[in-house]
C-alpha cells in the first residue's frame, strides 16, 4: 500500500514563489515518499528531526532550499509536508 502525501494548509501558495528546479524536486520528494515512506535516506542531507519529523536538502547552494515533514499516522500511511523553502526560515 501506498504512502499518501498531503501539503500543510498555505504550503502550496509559498512554493509558488520557489524557483522552478526547487518545485520540480519538491513534487519528485512527494512522489518518492508516496512510493518508498518518509525515510528517504537517498536524498542530500537526510535527517530525522523530533516528533516524527524528516528533512532534505531540495537545493544546496546559497540560498539552501530543504523539505521539512511529518508522519502524522503510520497505520493509515498519512505524510504531511510543513514547510519548503530556504534553509534560514526553516522551522526546525
């Protein structure tokens, strides 16, 4: 069974504003997490952060553009991404 992959409320309104490379690696991060769950070792800089959270690097470089998400339930296999954009707004 496959992952679901939802967008935090008012996500997709700031992605509009990231550069177009950083938007197609952002819908490449979903579809991968849809497919293979939320621990995507195999994307730059890969991390677990507390509370069932994750993040990567979309984009390194100057500015540093990272995902951050969530697994909000593991039994029904529901990730919600909370944040794409630069590095230095992320809320970790």
């Amino acid at each position: 069974m496959n992952w679901t992959v939802k967008e935090k409320t008012g996500l997709h309104k700031r992605v509009r504003y990231l550069p177009e490379n950083v938007q197609n690696l952002l819908i490449a991060l979903k579809k991968d997490m849809e497919a293979n769950g939320p621990i995507r070792g195999d994307w730059p800089n890969f991390s677990a952060l507390p509370g069932n959270r994750y993040h990567c690097h979309l984009k390194k470089g100057h500015p540093t553009f990272v995902a951050i998400w969530e697994v909000v339930n593991k039994e029904i296999k529901l990730i919600e991404v909370i944040y794409a954009g630069t590095h230095e707004k992320a809320p970790y």
